[in-house]
C-alpha cells in the first residue's frame, strides 16, 4: 500500500477507480472480478459485508467494533451476523459436566 500510495501521489484514493464504480455499475464490476478468478455465484456487496462481519466475530472482536466497522445503526440487525458467527454461544458449554465420573467400560464394543 505504501508503494502504491507513492506511485499515486496527492491523488485522493490509493487503488485506481474504475469508471463504472460511481455510476451503479460496482456490482457488475463485482461479478466481473470474480468471474475472471473462475468464481461463478452470484455475489453482491450485501454478501461480502455479512461474511466479514461473521468472519470477524468469529476470530473475536468485539461486536461493538465490528458494527462501528461495518456501520451497523441498529443492533437488532447486527444480531444475526453475531449468532451467525455463534458469538452468542461462545464459551456457554466450557463449564458443562456431560461425562460421567465413573465410565462403565463393559458396555463399550470395539469396533476396529
């Protein structure tokens, strides 16, 4: 980036604008892009910005930040993307006891 930055100058953005981008065509641009690495589904920039708003919370940041990052305004919206990447649940199972102390061992076949 930095070596871009010097290459570019005073211009006001580091990567080169393409024509299309500010007159509705960024999602077409988009598809082009991503056909040309041979990636075929359809995506949009709604899609990208729900998987690294998951992406994110699941590697763990706060989701505070995450929204801030996103410009997320209402938190009720920005919920899904916290269950999504089971933000919600993080930790909740660390304390359960499921085994028995005790393991029967004469019920148990083996298979190999």
């Amino acid at each position: 980036m930095i070596e871009l930055k010097n290459i570019r100058g005073n211009e006001e953005f580091v990567l080169p604008r393409l024509s299309g981008w500010d007159h509705g065509m960024a999602g077409e641009i988009l598809r082009t892009f991503l056909r040309s690495f041979g990636i075929e589904k359809y995506v949009n920039f709604h899609t990208l910005r729900a998987c690294f708003a998951t992406h994110v919370l699941a590697s763990g940041a706060e989701p505070t930040q995450v929204m801030k990052m996103g410009d997320w305004a209402d938190f009720k919206t920005f919920q899904i993307y916290i269950r999504m990447a089971g933000v919600d649940v993080k930790g909740v199972t660390d304390n359960f006891r499921v085994m028995p102390k005790v393991i029967d061992l004469e019920n148990v076949v083996q298979i190999r």
